[in-house]
C-alpha cells in the first residue's frame, strides 16, 4: 500500500509539472496551434517515459538502453519545469516594460526562441556531463593526528539500473590508482534487490587499500531489505560499521574511525543511529572520523568527533535543484568548519539517482587527505 500512495504521489507532481509547463510556457509561446499540439504530445510522451521508469526500476528487467530512454525524462520534466517559471516571470516583466509594442513582440519572440534552444541545450549539456566521474582531492588539517593518512570516499552509488556492472569496474580502478590507505562507502549503495545486484557489488571485492574498506548504509538501504545487504556487504569482507568504530592505523599514531545507520531509522523503527554506541570504546587521544549518509547527522553531533564524512545530497545533483537540498540538508558539498572542534566534508555522489544528468554537480570520487594540524 506504501509503494501505491508513493507511486500515486510521484506521477501526480509530475502530472501537475506537465500541466504547468504546458499553460506557463506552451500556451504562451508565438507559435502555430500545430507546433504547440506537438509539444504537448511531447509532453504526454515524456510522461509516459516517467512512468516507465517507475516500472523498469522496481518491477521490470530492462535492457540498458531501453532503461536509459525512460531515465532521462524525468530530468527533462524538471528542466522544462525551470525553463517555464523563468519564462513565465520574463514574459510577466515584459509586458510591464515600457516599450513600444513592435520592441516588445521582438522581444518576446526572441524570448520563445531562447527559452526552447536553453532548455534542450542544458539538457544535452547535463546528459554529457553524467558520464564523467571526477576526482576531487581535498586536504584536511586534523588536531591530535599524528601522521597523514589518504581516505577516498565512495558514496551514493545507486548500484542499478545505468549503475551497471562495467560502471563499478571503472570506479574501482580509478579508486585504486589513488593508492589509498582506507576506502569508505557512505551509503545508498544499491537501487534494486540485492540478489540482482550481487555480480555488480562483487566488483567491490577489487577494492585495494592498506587499512580496509569500510560501509555504512543510506536511506535507500532500508527500502530494499536492509538486514541481507548488510549481511551480502559482509560477505564480501567489507566492514560494516554498525553505530561502532575501529582504529586505523598503528598504535598511537592512528585514528578512530566510526559509522552510525542513517537517520532513515527513526522513521522505520529499526536499525537507527546511536552516536553514543558508535564512539564506545574509541581511543581517547586519538581523533576520530565519523561516517553518517546525511550531512544533517551532524546537528546529533556535540563532541568527541573530529571530521564528519557524508554523502546523500549528491550536491544537487540538477541546478537548481541544489536550493532545495540546502532547504533539508545543512551543507550541500565541499568541506566546512562546522563549529570550533569539527568539519564536515559532503561527497556530491559517485553515481546518481533518477534520470543520468548531472548540471552544477559533478560525479565525485573523492581523495581526502587528512594530516596534522
């Protein structure tokens, strides 16, 4: 019943997108009454596509391409989308301008033109760029470390669907090129059932790295049967870091590493974060680093943690969408000092989520290395 009052929802918002789009900006645009029919077939097409990929991602087997074909729409809508409220405020402006009338068809024949060329030129543009995954090196001082040490951090994989198995092999290698002295994961790792993406995430076994590979899950874990992919992740021999830590490094002259489930928890019930738990144990002289998937974990966050390591926002992912991730989350990407003690990095996301289009947000692997302050 959950899965249809979402799905319901989901196509809803859509339906009400389409609907603004096609009397904000279709409606409105200086051409024949054949070019608009187009546009709003169009339109429904692209609904179509959204609905398809509701389907392709959680019921059906798609072939990759075809799979691709139903992702993009989605981000298409929300482009459209922006393109027509500011087509909508500028056509507003417009009318209120004054010019002369023969001035203000020019330019809101110029502004049609310009609306249609940008949207579909952006949507190009951040279709390009989601095939790329950069990587991000950052330097981080930390009190108390007693020699440097480099973590890259995977996150926000979404394992599925156009995160196939051949996408993982280039992460992999790239990863390993780092050389690193720990990998961590920082969540939502898989997409689908963990049983059909068993070959992918066995890709992961190819991780090197001189202190280990360490796991926490994201929301999205807890959508597909939490408990089996944490054991399947085990398995693997990644360590799952479980409200725990561990101390990297030698004697003295490493540094704690500790893992709290996501906040999802609160809201299932089970499997939830205990930041207490989590630092049990943990050497006291040493500093110590903290995954959690959601960088607004940190506001649970008071003392005893140097360096807090998320994901989730996947920076945005689509300009503007940016905006409303900083409306939930405390920080979007990048790192911040977040008070006198503590700072918080936010990987944007190794893979993505939805339609595969990336604009203001690239695909991170991120180099962090952290030495003494």
């Amino acid at each position: 019943m959950n899965y249809i009052l979402f799905f319901s929802a989901f196509i809803g918002v859509f339906i009400l997108l389409n609907m603004y789009i096609s009397k904000r900006l279709i409606h409105k645009l200086d051409v024949s009454d054949k070019t608009k029919l187009y546009l709003r077939i169009f339109l429904v097409l692209n609904l179509i596509g959204i609905v398809c990929y509701m389907l392709a991602r959680y019921y059906i087997d798609t072939p990759s391409w075809l799979y691709f074909i139903f992702s993009v729409p989605i981000g298409i809508l929300f482009l459209l989308f922006c393109t027509a409220v500011v087509y909508d405020i500028s056509r507003v402006f417009l009318l209120f301008a004054p010019i002369s009338k023969s001035r203000r068809n020019f330019l809101k024949k110029s502004l049609d033109v310009t609306s249609l060329a940008a949207a579909a030129t952006v949507t190009l543009k951040s279709i390009y760029n989601a095939r790329f995954v950069e990587v991000q090196k950052v330097n981080i001082k930390i009190k108390n470390l007693k020699e440097p040490y480099k973590i890259v951090q995977l996150s926000d994989l979404h394992i599925g669907g156009l995160i196939d198995r051949d996408f993982i092999k280039d992460i992999v290698k790239k990863t390993n090129a780092l050389n690193p002295d720990i990998v961590v994961i920082t969540g939502d790792l898989i997409d689908i059932d963990i049983l059909s993406a068993k070959k992918i995430i066995n890709e992961l076994t190819k991780l090197n790295s001189k202190f280990g590979i360490y796991y926490i899950v994201g929301n999205h874990e807890y959508f597909h049967d939490i408990a089996k992919i944490i054991k399947t992740v085990k398995s693997l021999g990644i360590r799952v870091l479980e409200n725990e830590n561990i101390y990297i490094g030698e004697k003295n002259i490493g540094f704690n590493l500790a893992g709290v489930y996501d906040i999802f928890g609160y809201r299932t019930k089970n499997y939830m974060p205990d930041l207490q738990k989590a630092l049990q144990g943990a050497e006291k002289k040493a500093p110590t680093i903290l995954l959690a998937h959601q960088p607004r974990y940190i506001n649970e966050v008071n003392k005893g943690v140097d360096l807090v390591l998320s994901g989730h926002t996947h920076g945005g992912q689509l300009y503007p969408f940016k905006i409303l991730v900083k409306l939930q989350q405390n920080y979007v990407s990048g790192l911040h000092q977040h008070n006198e003690n503590m700072q918080i990095y936010i990987n944007k996301g190794t893979g993505f989520w939805g339609p595969p289009m990336r604009l203001g947000a690239s695909s991170e692997i991120s180099e962090i290395t952290i030495s003494p302050a």
